[in-house]
C-alpha cells in the first residue's frame, strides 16, 4: 500500500512539477501532426490542379476540364481544420499518464435549394485522450482514443437509454386517448383503442440498437471511447506494384475512349505511388512518438493486412460506339470492388469532334429507372394518361429520355 502510494507520489511529481503549459503544448502538437497527415493523405488520393491539367487538357474539353477540378475542390473543401484544448492530467501506475483534452472542428454541410449550393458549417466537440509514457527521450504514446461519436462518450444506448428496452410512447392509433371512435347505425361509440388496450401509450419492446450489448453503445461497446489507433496498421502492410498503360489517339470515339481508360491507368499509379509516400511519413510520425510495442503491434497485424487498390486490378472493356453527327457515346464496361467481390458496371463517355479530334466531354451512368433506354417505365413510352411522364411523354421522368445519368449536368 505505501509502495503504490510512493509510485503516485513520484509519478505526481515528474509531470506535474513541470509547467501544464509543455503538456498542453504536447497535446496540441501531436494532433495537429495528426491532422496534416489526414491532408497529406487526401493529396495522395486526389490529384491537385495541376495534375488534372497534366493529365487531362488535352483530351478532355474545356467545360469537363473545369468539372474536374471544381469537383476535386468540393472534396478538398470537406475538409476542416480544428482546434485542439488540453483539459486536465491522470498519473496511472508503472510511469504512466493519461492527457485528456477536447478537438473543436467546423463541419462542412451543402445542401441545395432552388438550384443553389449553400455552404453552411456546425460546430462539432470531440474529446481525446492520450496514454503516454515518459522516457528517456521523451513520451512516448502507448494509446490514443477519442469519445465515441454514437453515444457521446456515455457508453449507453442512445436509443434506449441504457435499460434495454423501448421507452413507451403515445399510441398512433388513438394519440394517446386510450379511445376510438366506432361508427354504428345506432349512432357513434366510444371504444376502447385495439392496440394500447386502452392506456394511451404503445407496449415497451427490446431495443433494437443494443440487442447483443444490452443496454450498452453498439459502436464503442459501452466503453464510452473508441481507439484510432488501429488506422496505423495498414500504414505497415505491402503496397503491390502497378503498371500504366501508354496510348493517345483522338482520331475516332473508340480510340479516344482506349485514350481515357489509358490516362485513367497513369492516374491509378500515380494515386499508389504517392499512398507510398503517405504511408512513409505516418511511419516517421509513428516512429517519433508511439512506444516501441506499438510500433511492433502495429507491424506485425499490417502483414497480415492486405492493402486495397483504388478500382480494380481488372481491365475495362469497351462494349459498344454509338456514333451521331460530331458526338459519340462510348459504353464501357468497367470493374470495381465492393466487399471484397468485382463486380461490373457500364459506364458512358461521351465525346465531342472539335478541331478535328474526338475530345472527352462527359461522362455518365446507365439509368436506373429505364435501363438506358430512355422510355418511361410505366407507360412503355406510349405517353397517354401517365402520370410518370406528363412533362415529357413517353421519355423517361429520371433521366430525361437520355437513357443515362450525367455527372456533369
């Protein structure tokens, strides 16, 4: 008992005889490191600017040209920049200590109305804490969690609260009377309500959120925090290698889109060249301030990771050209992998023949309503009394009778 007292002691010493403003100072720093790297991270995985221009100028036109990079820029605008608060410290045993704190951060939210994008923010509080052990050349993190987003740090069920069943609520049927109205030929009743059996409120059921936890959060297992930690691992695991193709014809709609689906190749090892490059600075990140053990840890489940390609290892086909005056729809049969699973999709890329060559314009998917066939599902495209197609009868309501569905509007 006075030995643990002793270690309390001395541990109490060691970090708090210091000033709070070098450990307020080590918190703030590691996050902000942390939060470049989420940035460095989407450089690797959208191409800048510049990039696009490289890549694309001179097969795309000038209206899908700038699509390209407005739409990079809306990703590159979810991104938020928060601010981070040490709060307070707890000693644990064996040189240990606990660095509590909370992240501010400014969410991005768009939302349109009347034809306009809006761009509106909301303010978002996280709480972070850091286990840390102080060694010879500095501390070194043995844990890093942040409050469970689902519960709210409170680790009970937020649909139930906690006790594991549904909290009874007003009866939809009588709104809460316990009452109904029964129509006879003697006239109007009073009845009771068939389905509160008369008290008002609907029978409490198990919840559905926390079968398997009872009563506790389904995210963070009523722990209340959750470890993000294990985001490491994959830094660790084997990047394959990948191959680009090299091919530019713009002469015909077929060879143009080979064009496409040759850059989009160079695009592809570009992205896993610079993940590389992402992965080696997390790992200097790691090296300077993770303890050995985890480092160790986090190497040897990595290996056991395997690492994701963006798209799929399977090359794209080209199914069919479809050729009208100086524009050209090209379907291609593209793969991607979806829980583990390639499946295929059909993709359109339509061209447009200016200065003599076929220029890539816009791209699109097949409609789902129709099929890509462009006729209104309901009437088969007969357009007589259908309430699907009034404004354009016999076309198809969801994509215009285009037969497909537009990136670019």
């Amino acid at each position: 008992m006075m030995r643990r007292l002793f270690s309390q002691l001395f541990l109490g010493i060691v970090f708090l005889s210091s000033p709070l403003f070098a450990q307020q100072k080590f918190f703030e720093k590691v996050n902000k490191e942390l939060d470049q790297l989420k940035l460095k991270a989407m450089d690797a995985y959208l191409p800048t600017a510049s990039e696009i221009d490289n890549f694309w100028k001179a097969v795309a036109t000038p209206a899908q040209l700038k699509f390209l990079k407005t739409s990079n820029r809306a990703f590159r605008d979810l991104a938020s920049h928060p601010s981070y608060t040490w709060k307070k410290n707890v000693p644990q045993q064996g040189n240990l200590l606990w660095i509590y704190g909370i992240k501010q951060e400014k969410i991005p939210h768009f939302s349109f109305r009347g034809g306009k994008e809006t761009k509106t923010y909301r303010d978002k509080t996280t709480q972070v804490r850091i286990l840390v052990r102080q060694e010879n050349d500095g501390w070194k993190i043995l844990k890093w969690e942040t409050s469970c987003s689902f519960c709210n740090g409170k680790g009970v069920c937020k649909e139930c609260g906690g006790t594991g069943m549904t909290k009874p609520k007003k009866c939809w049927s009588c709104q809460g009377t316990g009452k109904r109205k029964r129509y006879t030929k003697a006239g109007v009743q009073e009845v009771k309500c068939f389905v509160c059996k008369g008290t008002g409120k609907t029978k409490p059921y198990k919840c559905w959120s926390c079968q398997k936890t009872k009563g506790k959060c389904s995210m963070c297992k009523g722990k209340g925090w959750k470890n993000i930690l294990n985001k490491f691992e994959e830094v660790y695991s084997t990047i394959p290698s990948v191959s680009s193709k090299n091919y530019f014809d713009l002469s015909t709609p077929k060879n143009a889109a080979q064009t496409i689906l040759a850059i989009e190749s160079q695009v592809k090892k570009r992205t896993v060249e610079k993940i590389g490059e992402f992965f080696k600075a997390v790992q200097a990140f790691a090296q300077k301030y993770f303890a050995q053990e985890l480092i160790d840890s986090c190497k040897e489940k990595g290996k056991n990771r395997p690492f994701r390609l963006p798209g799929s290892s399977k090359d794209a086909k080209i199914k069919d050209v479809q050729k009208q005056g100086n524009r050209a729809i090209v379907l291609v049969e593209e793969y991607a992998s979806v829980g583990g699973k390639t499946r295929s999709y059909t993709q359109a890329y339509f061209f447009l023949y200016t200065d003599g060559k076929w220029k890539w314009d816009n791209s699109g998917y097949l409609c789902w309503s129709c099929k890509g066939k462009g006729v209104c599902r309901y009437c088969h495209g007969k357009g007589k009394n259908c309430w699907s197609c009034k404004k354009n009868p016999g076309k198809c309501s969801t994509c215009q009778g285009t037969g497909f569905r537009m990136k670019r509007k």
